[in-house]
C-alpha cells in the first residue's frame, strides 16, 4: 500500500520530530528510520527530507551542526530542541485525536 | 572511484544551477547521495548503477528548490505587493486628478496624462542606471540558476519598457507642445499606457524591492544571489534617484507626497532604502558570498 501524496507531506513533519525525540541524527538515517518503522510503505523521495529539516530548523524545533561521518565525511546532524519536543507531543495528540475519531468511525461498519 | 568523483561534481553543478549556490545546502545533499551510493554499492550493486540510482532517489533538484521556495515565509505574497502596487497608482491618480480638477478640455487632459513626466530626464537616466547596474551584474556573475534568469528578463524587460514609454511620451508631449495642438485623442492612449507602465514599473522597484532585500537579507539563504546582487545594486541607485529627483523636480514646487515636498521625499526614500539595504546586508552577512566562490 503506497500513502497518498498529501498524506506523505502532512506526516513528514510529525515523523522526522518523532525520529529526532529517539536522538541525534542525520538526513538519510532519518529516512532509514522511517523506512524500517513502515516496513518501507513510507517512502520519501530524499530530497525532500531536507526543506522539511530546514523548516524545522527555522522554527527553531531542531538544531543542526556539522560532524563527520565514521569514515570521517562531513555530515550533518539535526538534535531536537526544547520546542521541538513540546511541536512533538502536540503534533502526538493531533495525530492520535484524528486516529481515535477514524477509529471509531470505521468500527462500527467494518467489524 | 575517480570517475564517480566526477560524475558528482557534475552533480552538484546541476543541483547549484536549480538550488542557487548555497554551498551548506549541496555538502549536505552531496553526503545524503555519498550516504546512497555506499549503502547500494555494499548489496552488490555496480558503482555506476549505484550512483544513477542514488540520483533517482535525491531526486530532481528542482523539485527540493520548489519545496523550499514553499517553505520561505519572508518572501512578500503576491497579493500584498500587487495591493501596495495597486494603491499607489490610486494615490498617483487621485492626485493627477486633484491636480487637474481646476482646469478644463485638452488643458485637464493633458495635465492628467502628462502629470510627472516634465522629469521625464531624470527618470529615463535612473531607468538607464538600473539597467546598466543589472547588466554589469549578468557580466561578472557566472552559473546563475534558472530562477535569477528569469528574474533577469523580468528586471531587464521592466527596465526597457519604461525608458521605452517615456522616451514616446515626452517626444508625443514635446510635439505637442511645440504645435500648441493636441490632437482629438490619438495621443491619449499611448499616453495614459505609458503613465501607468513607466507608475507601475518605478512602483513595483521600490515595492517589490524593498521587500525582496529585507527578505534576502534577513534569513532566506536560499533566495537566488543573483537577485540579492541586483537589489545591493538597486538601492544605491534609487539613492541616487533621489539627488536627480531634487534637481529635477525642482521646479515643481507644488507637488506633495504625503504633506512633504517630492523633491524631499524621494531624496529621503533614496536614502532611506540605502541605509536599510547596507544595514540588513551587513550585519546578515548577504554580501559574504559575492567574494567566497566555491570552485566546482
């Protein structure tokens, strides 16, 4: 099952914040991460990780700063910050009240 | 490997010519792709396969720039810079109107549609600076992205139009003025065409202007460095615009803009938009690039 368009951007804000709440990382093992969560449903054309890391960066959500890789490339890393957290348990709750309601619209037709 | 190093620098060409040249932004998309290609290359696959798909998987530049055009809330709406356009040229013919309420027939016409072109001189050599500034700009700034092109034909077009149509209208108002004879209507339209575009076009400078530099400067790394460029340079110039404007208007004396003398009032917004330009460019740090090219 692939998701719609509109639900992919909707949910890369909540989803790339969750991924940041376990800790520290970087574009592309964010999107691993999100990949290995949906069993690879959710499938982001990579590049687009990166106006949606830098949106959050202007909110001041996340931090960002620049490291090296094991191999000693130059890598970015995003950290969430105190903001961030408090964007994340909103973003929870909107996403669990739309899930709640769905839930028990569905139930009664489908069970 | 040296192949793919080069196949990369390619690459990033290609991202910088839609992202414009933020050199933070392609390192940090350049890993992602280093990031794609090791993780393909370690299930087996051949290094040139491996590259070509890590580039499907980024993703087309112009795409991500798309997206991020989306997320830059500095930049002016449209529909503010069209409103503000739209007022002044309400304000500008309002005022041809209070003007010109006192007289009547061909004298009412003509103060109406001539109305600010007896300084059609300096205007014409401001529009001329504006162009000269901008094309000198296209000389020494190589790669612009699409965008900064497009924005270039636009800024060039304007410019053109507007020193086009008032250059036609003080030869039509000077042929007039010469034979004492306006003729019944054939200049008017022409005329009032050449009044609103050379209105719209000083308008939209200042305006769209005014808002793109604090834009540019006041956190939005991705706007095109060719358009900060162009408005470093447009500043200065409406300065400039503002000393001409002194002389020129001088004598007009009885032409206000809000209760102030036009002659004062575009020296001070001349001045005025220098010193905004010079004191959100600095301290920002949006002339830094001009000087720190990155070879590619």
């Amino acid at each position: 099952m692939k998701l719609d368009k509109e639900l992919v951007a909707a949910s890369s804000v909540p989803l790339v914040l969750s991924v940041l709440a376990e800790g520290e990382s970087y574009g592309y093992a964010i999107i691993q991460r999100v990949k290995e969560l949906s069993g690879g449903e959710i499938e982001w054309s990579d590049g687009m990780l990166y106006p949606v890391l830098h949106w959050l960066e202007k909110q001041e959500w996340v931090t960002s700063r620049w490291g090296e890789s094991d191999s000693g490339r130059k890598r970015k890393y995003y950290t969430l910050t105190e903001g961030g957290r408090k964007a994340t348990r909103e973003q929870r709750e909107q996403w669990n009240l739309v899930n709640r309601t769905l839930t028990q619209l569905w139930k009664p037709r489908y069970a | 490997m040296h192949d793919m190093e080069q196949r990369l620098a390619a690459w990033r060409k290609t991202a910088a010519a839609e992202l414009g040249h933020d050199d933070e932004l392609l390192d940090e998309l350049e890993s992602h792709l280093r990031d794609l290609i090791v993780s393909y290359t370690a299930e087996g696959i051949p290094l040139a396969r491996a590259f070509d798909k890590a580039v499907g998987q980024i993703g087309a530049a112009r795409g991500i720039g798309l997206e991020f055009a989306k997320i830059d809330d500095r930049l002016p709406p449209a529909g503010i810079v069209t409103s503000a356009l739209v007022v002044l040229m309400g304000f500008r013919f309002l005022y041809n109107i209070w003007t010109a309420r006192s007289h009547d027939g061909q004298e009412y016409l003509r103060d109406l549609m001539s109305a600010g072109f007896e300084s059609a001189t300096s205007l014409i050599l401001v529009t001329a600076l504006l162009g000269v500034s901008h094309l000198a700009l296209r000389l020494f700034y190589k790669n612009p992205t699409r965008g900064e092109r497009r924005h270039s034909r636009i800024f060039l077009g304007n410019y053109f139009l507007a020193a086009l149509l008032m250059a036609g209208s003080i030869w039509l108002n000077q042929a007039a003025l010469a034979t004492q004879v306006y003729p019944d209507g054939t200049w008017l339209l022409p005329s009032v065409a050449a009044t609103i575009a050379v209105r719209v076009n000083l308008a939209a400078m200042v305006v769209w202007g005014s808002m793109m530099a604090l834009g540019a400067c006041l956190g939005f790394r991705h706007l095109s460095l060719r358009i900060k460029s162009v408005l470093v340079a447009l500043f200065p110039v409406l300065a400039l615009f503002g000393i001409l404007g002194r002389d020129a208007f001088s004598d007009l004396p009885n032409l206000f803009v809000f209760g102030v003398p036009i002659q004062l009032f575009l020296t001070g917004l001349g001045l005025l938009a220098a010193v905004i330009i010079v004191a959100a460019a600095l301290p920002a740090g949006c002339l830094k690039p001009y000087w720190r090219k990155r070879a590619l």
